[in-house]
C-alpha cells in the first residue's frame, strides 16, 4: 500500500499554522483537533517545518518561563523529512522508526498534500496482516 493510498481512506484535512504564531495557540488548535503535529507556515504561505508534540516538550523542560510568550518559529522542527505520495507503508515505516520521529509529511512537487502518524501506519500494518491471517484461514479449513 501507498501513502496515497493510505491518505485517500485518512481523509484528514492539513492543520497549519503560523511560524509567527504563539506557541500555546498551537497547543490549543494540537489539542483541539487532537493531533500530535502541525505544519509551520511561514506568512507569505511557504513551508517552513513542523511542530511536534515532542518540540513542545522540549522547550517546555528548557525554556518553562518563556512558554507564555513563546512563539512557533522558536521551537518548532526546521528540518524536515518527508515522504511523497507513491512512497510504501514500509518504506515510511522503516524511515520513522530509524530517525526515530512520529509525524511524516507528506509532500507532492513541493506541496504538502497529508501528513502521516506511526499510527497511522501501524493501523494500516494490523489491517494487512489481519485479511492475510482471515484468507490463510479460510485456505487451510478448505
């Protein structure tokens, strides 16, 4: 299966933000839409990375009296991995569990089109190996 693919049954709409934005507006729309990451904007639209859950912890331990005034660009992930669309579930597996990261963007021609949690992935894994085990089943009670 095909990241496509797996975004096409997702069907989840990208949440941006702001990289301008204060930090604990993005915990509140994290938090709202309950999602684990978002993708950073910059103001005139271009895409400037991501903040994970795991940023926001991290600041949070470093920086805990600047989180009121704290704003994304300051903690946010700049450095982006990311997949494309015809990109396997293993492939992104494999590239998630190595880099040890739990939010993969998703991107086509330099647009973001989804964004992929090791969740996700994991869903889709026990989702295979679950219609494998049922025909396998079905073959030896034949």
């Amino acid at each position: 299966m095909t990241l496509q693919e797996l975004l096409d049954r997702k069907q989840s709409a990208l949440i941006y933000v702001s990289a301008s934005d204060k930090l604990l507006d993005a915990i509140g729309r994290m938090s709202e839409h309950k999602v684990g990451s978002l993708l950073v904007q910059s103001d005139d639209g271009q895409l400037r990375g991501i903040l994970t859950e795991r940023d926001v912890l991290r600041f949070c331990s470093e920086r805990p009296d600047a989180l009121p005034r704290a704003r994304i660009d300051e903690v946010m992930t700049r450095d982006l991995i990311v997949a494309t669309p015809d990109s396997s579930i293993d492939e992104a597996m494999s590239l998630m569990t190595e880099q040890r990261f739990r939010h993969l963007p998703v991107i086509d021609g330099g647009v973001p089109v989804g964004m992929i949690s090791i969740g996700d992935l994991v869903k889709a894994k026990l989702n295979d190996v679950s219609v494998e085990v049922k025909y396998l089943r079905e073959y030896i009670s034949a």
